[in-house]
C-alpha cells in the first residue's frame, strides 16, 4: 500500500512501499529507474503533482546509487514526466506525457507489422515540426543544434553510434517550435525510440547519411525556411523507412525476427 506523510514545506509526499518497486539489475541502472517510474505513472500508483521521495529514499528503495537517481530524474525531467522545484524536490507532472505517448508506445513494442503505420505517422507529424522550427527558432536554439550535431559527428568519427546525440538533435527541434507541449512529445517519441534507434545506427553507413539529413535539415531550420525544413524532414524520414523496410527480409545470417527488430527512428 502506499504511504503518504507530511514533508517540512507542509506539502503531502507520496511514499513508495517497497513492495512497489524492483531491485535494480540490468546493466543501465537509471534506465531501470526511469522504466519503473513510467510504469508507476501510468498504473495510478503515482498522480499528477504527487512528490517523490527524496534521492536518498529513491536510492536506497531501489538498491542504487544516488548518482544513478539523479540521472534517472534528469531524465524524466527531460521527458516532462517529472518537475524539479528548488528548495522543495521532485514532482510527477501536473500533465505527464506518459498520458499521450503510452498507447504509441505499446503499438511500437507489441505490433512490429504496424512498421508502415508507425513511419506515415511520422511522416504527418515530424515534418510540420521542423516547419514551426524554422519559423520560431531563436539563433539560441540553431547553436545548440551546431553543438549537438558537431558532437554527434565526433562520435561518429570515433566509431560510435552518436545515438544520444541523434535523439537531442529530434528533441532540440521540438524545443526551437517554442510549444511546450510539442516538445515534450518529441521528447516522449525519442524516448520511445531509443533502443531501437541505437539498433538502427550499428551501420557505419547509416550513421554517416543520419547526420548528413541532420545538417540539411538544419542548415534549412538557420533559414527560417520552413518548406524547406519541412522537406528536409520528410526526406530524413523517407530515407529511413527506405532503409529499414527494404531490411525486413530475411538474408544471409539474420533471421527474420532479428530483422524485424530494426530501428523506425
């Protein structure tokens, strides 16, 4: 059962019953911090402006270390699943993107032949966000995105999959329309997105044509040409659909369900 008590600053906190949670045993432990955190939100367990625990209630519920806790809440903070308020802590969202992105993301685990819808519906969406970039962006947001994608590049160069930085490049164009809601849907798509976009970029090949549609994209964006931000994001997505739906038959060495298993990011 869930216990609530009252925190210093006369706010109700919500308290985690132990029987709630899991040891943590997989290799990315703020990953496992984050996923049950989700799963928790989405059951109810916890409501929109429930405060968490503190980082060191967190840390030893879960059996990890306080450094682990605080990357996890960084990352739902980046999500919009969890605010950070100084001097009080951490609460669930008053409008938690879990709510928009969760039907979506089950589609993305559970129905692989759904590929083809999941890329139309990119498609629709994507492009229109670049759009309203290129018309909102501040030159604050085009230098941030140089330094994204200079650092994606670097990893590239070192034989990296420059995963993190793909999906803060996506994200960075979300935040530059200057609409807090689209942003925290991308940000919930890239979340989504993240296993297998890495799986995506295990090519050489494909990381190398990710971050030349990233330039072009934003070399359009630092126009403000918004047809030819929306254009270049189509194309991005087209390439993509391209290169994994023509991926989806068996070959020599893989099987079918590894192949099914490619990244639509």
């Amino acid at each position: 059962m869930t216990r609530f008590f009252e925190s210093d600053t006369g706010l109700t906190s919500r308290q985690l019953d132990p029987f709630m949670l899991k040891v943590i045993k997989k290799t990315r432990i703020y990953q496992e911090v984050v996923s049950q955190i989700h799963d928790l939100i989405r059951e109810g367990k916890l409501k929109a402006s429930d405060q968490l625990p503190s980082e060191r209630e967190l840390a030893e519920t879960f059996k990890v270390s306080r450094t682990s806790v605080r990357e996890a809440l960084r990352a739902l903070e980046t999500q919009g699943l969890v605010v950070s308020r100084t001097g009080m802590g951490n609460f669930v969202a008053d409008l938690p993107i879990e709510s928009l992105v969760a039907p979506l993301a089950t589609l993305l685990i559970e129905e692989k032949s759904a590929l083809a819808d999941i890329f139309e519906m990119r498609k629709v969406i994507e492009p229109h966000i670049a759009s309203l970039a290129a018309e909102r962006a501040t030159q604050r947001d085009i230098e941030r995105m140089k330094r994204i994608l200079e650092q994606q590049r670097e990893e590239v160069n070192r034989g990296a999959t420059g995963v993190k930085e793909d999906a803060e490049f996506h994200f960075s164009i979300g935040r530059a329309t200057q609409n807090h809601a689209l942003e925290k849907l991308v940000s919930g798509l890239m979340d989504i997105l993240s296993h297998s976009r890495e799986e995506s970029l295990q090519t050489p090949g494909r990381r190398l044509a990710s971050l030349e549609s990233h330039h072009k994209i934003l070399s359009a964006i630092e126009e403000h040409d918004k047809t030819k931000s929306r254009e270049a994001m189509l194309h991005h997505i087209e390439r993509v659909e391209e290169n994994v739906l023509s991926s989806r038959k068996p070959q020599s060495g893989y099987s079918e369900s590894a192949l099914e298993e490619r990244s639509i990011s």
